[in-house]
C-alpha cells in the first residue's frame, strides 16, 4: 500500500484519526521517523496479515 496524502480524500477532514498521522505526524509538518523498533513492530503486524506490509521507500539520489 503507497499512501500519498496529497492524494487522499480524507485529508484535512480525517487526518487527526489516521494511523498515518499517528506514524508519522500531521502533514505540512516535519515528518516523524520511524525507528528500527517500530519497522519489526510493523513487519510482525503484516506478517499476522493485521496490516498490509510497510512500502515507504527512500528517495534514491541519482548519480550525476
């Protein structure tokens, strides 16, 4: 799952009760990390098929 808020219906109706708020902060606002802790938290989470599996990646810097 990708989750694009600038895409998002429910942006700025809904964004207080998203886990994605919760994960990672409001948007507009510096966005949280999340730790190594969190990502095992997740990945046992999406191995139980609780949640779909965590698919942010980085941005890959180009060679100039």
């Amino acid at each position: 799952m990708l989750i694009d808020c600038e895409r998002c219906v429910m942006r700025d109706i809904a964004c207080a009760d998203c886990v994605v708020t919760a994960l990672l902060g409001p948007p507009g606002q510096p966005a949280a990390e999340i730790g190594e802790a969190e990502r095992r938290a997740l990945r046992v989470l999406a191995d139980a098929r609780m949640v779909s599996p965590l698919r942010m990646r980085e941005p890959v810097a180009r060679a100039s």
